[in-house]
C-alpha cells in the first residue's frame, strides 16, 4: 500500500479540470454507438447528429446569452483564443495591426501574441494592480487608431481575480476596437451576458465546468471578421473546418444546460466553503498571504503565498496526504518558474514560488474543508519544523 492510499482523496484542482457530470456522460453516451452518423451527412443518421450540435449550440448560447449561430464549436479554450486573435488580425490587416492584451493572461493568449509579434503585429501588454485588475482606464488610454482588438481575461486562472469586463467592453464598443475575453475560468461559475458587457468574441471550455475534455467553443459576433486558422471541409460556416465532436459537443451543451440551471445555488454554496477554507488557512498557519482580489475574485479559487514553503514541494507533500492542489497554471506546470502572473501584481519572488492554488468544484463540501484546514496547517508545521532542525 502505497503512502497516499492511506487517506481519501481530496480534489481541489478544479481550476485546472473537473469531474465530468454523470448527466453530462449519459447525454454523451448513444452518439458514440448508437447515434454516429458524421453531422455534415444528409441521410437519417448524419441529420440526428446535426440537430444534436445545434440542440447544443442552442444550451450554450443561452447560458451566455447570444444568438446560437454565433457559437463556434473548437477544441476546447485554447483552439478558441487562437481562433479570435489569428482569426481577427488575418481579417483585418487592412484596418491595423495593434491588439491590446494584459500580462496576467492565460499562455493561450500570450504565446499567441508572441507569435503575431514575430508576425509584424504591435501587442500592447497592461499591467495590472497588487490585485492583479487591469484598470478600464488603462485600456482606453492604449487604444490606438490602429488598435483592432482588445484581448482580457474574464477570470484569471492563478489567483481568481475577476476583471471588469463590463466597463473594458463600454470602453472598446466606445472606441469602435473589439473586444475578446478569456473566460474559461468564470463561464458555469458565475452569469455571464456578452450582450450586458458588449462583448464580441468570447472563448470557453467544456471540462471547466464539468463537461468533457477536449470540446469548447467560441462566441464571435456576425459583425467580428474572422479568418479560419483550420482549413478543409468548411464545417462551423467556415471558420472550424473538421468532422465535429458530436459526443463532445453534446457533453458541452449539457454541461451548459446544467450549469446555467445550478449557477445560483452552486456559486453560493462554493463561495460559503471558500470563505471556510480562507479563513482556517489564515488563522491556523502564521505568515500565510492571500493572493488576487480580496472580493472581485472567482467562488472557488484560492491563491495562497506560505513563507518558507516552496510551492511545488508543499504540492507534493499534500498529494503524499491525497490532498490535490497546484502551483498555479496546469497548461504551464513543471516549469519550475516562479508563477509570472503572481510576479506581475508585484509580489516578491519568493513569495511567489512559495504560492499553491487551490480550487474547489462540486465534489467539495464541509467535511473535505475541515480535512483539508488540518492536513495543510500539519504539513505546514512538519516541514517548517524540519527547516529549523
């Protein structure tokens, strides 16, 4: 018997993945073997599996409130990043060539500007503030005549602070730039409406919200130009060529019908066990620093700086524990670089390589806080303890 199979498992990595819902898997489960007609086929079986990606195309839309033929199916968040960023700039070279975007942005998004950097496209990176918020303000005084789009999270998937998508996309429909968020983090957490905060291309993930992995999509307004990233059959109007992921596509739907039905009481109740598991980790372990916004942050993301613990290893010393946590981004783990997102509110190095990110999902409850709270402050005193020796 191995030392982690001594004590239950305690998932608390649900920023980086979810459990798929058992609802969401029985809606998969008759389009592998039953209902497994290719959808751009025009005979009995190929039509029911059409109809099932617009049924699903139907319950993600209303869950962001948008037209239905304004969501285009990919591969999950990170296909729908490049597809608003390559897909905008490759249909606009005649209008500019500059994008605004923030330096606490998921890698899908950053390593996508390095690449149209290489490309001749200016980029814009903002800062942000000791909460790691990107100023409205700041984004209105970046925009250029040039400027043809602006590019911030929703949510931000190290430290859970929610930016004011809201008042960025008054500011860009103000200045005629649109405007794309990354919102793999919020969406099926907290409401989203991309009419309420004029936003015009939104990307989101199925197996953040408990769905299947490997399925996502991105809201693009009919107004947006895009160009495809994908060449081929020219399914997805065009913009997404690729036989679809009829069974994933079908997950993400229900996922989306599920979450927009539980959004309320789930997001409460998550927010109540977060505040329970802040609060024990501040008082029972000295020296412990809360990163992202004390309030404006996502219900189930804790980021948490402890002196003199490295993050990583206290990871591993969780896990031995069955408790699981990460050091931030999973997209980015074994980098064994101090997290850049925390580095950019301004926290000491070492403060952030001393940060672990816990996040919980709807597996949590009261009796895994209070598991969680001991084994933490235990660990914690153990090796702190060894450090001294």
């Amino acid at each position: 018997m191995t030392q982690q199979s001594k004590y239950k498992m305690i998932y608390l990595d649900n920023a980086a993945s979810t459990p798929t819902d058992s609802r969401v898997v029985e809606a998969m489960l008759p389009y592998f073997n039953t209902i497994y007609g290719n959808p751009s086929a025009i005979h009995p079986m190929g039509c029911h599996s059409s109809d099932a990606l617009e049924n699903a195309r139907r319950q993600v839309a209303a869950l962001i409130n948008c037209h239905p033929e304004d969501i285009i199916f990919t591969s999950g968040g990170t296909e729908a990043d490049n597809l608003a960023l390559l897909g905008l700039t490759a249909a606009s070279v005649t209008k500019g060539n500059h994008i605004i975007t923030s330096q606490i942005e998921h890698h899908a998004i950053l390593e996508t500007c390095h690449h149209l950097e290489k490309k001749g496209i200016q980029i814009t990176y903002l800062p942000v503030d000791r909460h790691g918020m990107v100023a409205p303000e700041a984004v209105r005084d970046a925009i250029r005549p040039d400027t043809v789009l602006v590019s911030v999270m929703a949510a931000n998937n190290v430290i859970g602070t929610i930016q004011p998508i809201t008042e960025i996309g008054a500011v860009c429909r103000e200045k005629g730039v649109f405007f794309h968020t990354d919102a793999v983090q919020l969406v099926g957490h907290l409401p989203v409406d991309v009419e309420k905060s004029q936003i015009d291309l939104l990307s989101l993930s199925a197996h953040k919200f408990n769905g299947p992995k490997g399925v996502g999509a991105l809201f693009a307004r009919r107004e947006v130009p895009l160009s495809p990233i994908i060449f081929g059959g020219g399914q997805e109007e065009a913009l997404r060529s690729g036989t679809e992921n009829v069974p994933g596509i079908v997950g993400l739907g229900m996922a989306a019908e599920i979450a927009g039905s539980e959004i309320t009481s789930e997001s409460a109740r998550i927010h109540d066990l977060s505040l329970k598991l802040i609060n024990g980790i501040l008082n029972g372990i000295p020296g412990v620093r809360l990163n992202g916004h004390p309030e404006n942050r996502l219900p189930n993301n804790i980021n948490v700086s402890i002196p003199g613990i490295e993050g990583e290893y206290l990871t591993r010393e969780l896990g031995k524990r069955g408790v699981c946590v990460s050091t931030g981004s999973a997209c980015s783990s074994g980098t064994h670089e101090a997290p850049y997102v925390l580095l950019a509110t301004g926290l000491e190095r070492d403060l952030a390589n001393c940060s672990i990110r816990l996040s919980l999902g709807k597996m949590s409850d009261e009796d895994s806080v209070r598991q969680t709270i001991n084994i933490l402050s235990d660990v914690c005193s153990r090796i702190r303890a060894q450090s001294v020796i």
